[in-house]
C-alpha cells in the first residue's frame, strides 16, 4: 500500500492490522500522516492483543489506526512464527523520541499529555530546551466533567503532533471519544516513556533491548504493578501463538 511516497506493508496477526516497517519507514510514514491529520497510531504488544479479545473499543481503535507497530518483541517472534515477519521491534519510546529529534527542523507543534504533573513538566522543559515547540502539556489525571476541557485545551493549541502517557485502554477510549474533536495529526501513545525521559525511570540497557528482554527489566523496577500483565499476560500471550499456529481449540 502506497501514502503518497510513503510505501507501507500491512498484514494481519491475530486478526489485527500489523505494518511490516522498519524504524526508519515508520518515521517517514509518521511524518506524512501528520500533514494529513486526524490519524493514530497503535502498538502492538503482547497485551494490547490479549486485551483486544475482549475490549471490542480497543480492537476499533487498532483496526482504525494508520500505523500499527510491532512495538514489542513478543510481536516480532510471533509475526515470524505466523509467517508475517516483522522486521524489527518498533518500540513506542525509540519512535517517539525520533519524531521529537526531527520536530524542530519540521516545526511540528507538539502537545504533551499524561503522567504525573512534575513528570510531565520535566518533559516539556527538556524538549523546549532542545528546540522543540511545545504547545502545551498537562498531566493525565482528569474527571470525567473535566476531560472537555482537556480535549478543548488540545484542540484551541492546534499541535501536529499529540503524545499520550495514558495506559490503556484509557487512551484509546481517550482517543476514539474525542477524535472529531481533538484537531490533531497524529495521536501517539507513549505509555510510560514519560516515566523514562524525566528520569523518574530507568531504561534498560541497550544490550537487553537487543536481546527482546526489556520487559524483565521493566519488571524488576515494578514487581507489583507488572506482576500479573508480563508473567500471567505472557504465558496467555504464548498459548494464543501456538493455539493460532497450529489451529488447535
């Protein structure tokens, strides 16, 4: 499939969209669908599939997104085992942070949305030290009365780019209830990269990001949080695999 110059290979794992790209087909395509607007991206995960057998507004939001990454690397091994190969882990953070190195020279206008107020704060001021336009950011906590302001607040900025640091399913509920109104080019979810860029986290080296075993170390970080998502999540997410493969009930 063609966008514009912009080549993309999108196939089906688990039934749900998946594009065949590299980091750097990722970015181009990222940056054409900002000129365009109104566009989302998805991450595929060993979760989000778990979790989009059951939440059907999940699976909408995947199915209706405009790039749909292999953003962890439970999805690259079982795109090759299903024989749509991925060719390479995508990770929401190393796009993310891309886009950001690229806005200055493009003049993307870029809004941050989500985590804790001192976290999100760091945020902003380190990309605006870096040249980056930010036009406005808040953290990810809001009533439900409230969140028409928070979509106002998005739209009256007018940013090419929004990043989310909401979990999900929270952000693509977020975003599916307020897409005609939010005005935005591209709605990317970044989980916890917040989290990392203020340093509030650490990252795991690059030599475990090689290996496919981030999630080990994110674990170890936060036992408590991530206990029943990478070690119950996992093991689901591995039956799934087979159970597809094999075509065994």
């Amino acid at each position: 499939m063609s966008n514009g110059n912009v080549v993309t290979r999108r196939e089906r794992v688990f039934d749900l969209p998946l594009d065949l790209l590299t980091m750097e087909e990722s970015v181009d395509l990222c940056h054409h669908l900002v000129g365009e607007r109104g566009h989302w991206r998805a991450d595929l995960n060993a979760s989000i599939v778990l979790a989009a057998l059951e939440d059907t507004k999940l699976r909408q939001y995947v199915e209706a997104s405009a790039i749909s990454n292999a953003d962890g690397q439970s999805i690259v091994w079982a795109s090759r085992i299903l024989g749509v190969p991925a060719p390479e882990r995508v990770s929401g953070i190393d796009l993310f942070l891309e886009l950001i190195r690229h806005a200055p020279e493009r003049g993307d206008r870029v809004y941050l949305l989500g985590a804790r107020d001192d976290v999100v704060h760091t945020v902003a001021e380190d990309f605006i030290s870096r040249g980056v336009n930010v036009v406005g950011y808040r953290n990810g906590y809001w009533t439900a009365d409230e969140e028409s302001g928070v979509v106002e607040a998005i739209a009256s900025a007018k940013p090419e780019l929004l990043f989310l640091a909401l979990p999900s399913p929270q952000k693509e509920h977020f975003v599916l209830r307020n897409k005609d109104q939010l005005g935005v080019g591209l709605v990317f979810g970044v989980g916890g990269s917040f989290d990392v860029i203020s340093g509030r986290l650490k990252r795991a080296p690059l030599w475990v990001q090689k290996l496919g075993l981030e999630w080990c170390y994110r674990f170890a970080q936060e036992p408590r949080r991530l206990l029943k998502r990478y070690l119950v999540g996992n093991t689901r997410f591995v039956l799934l695999t087979l159970k597809t493969r094999f075509g065994r009930s």
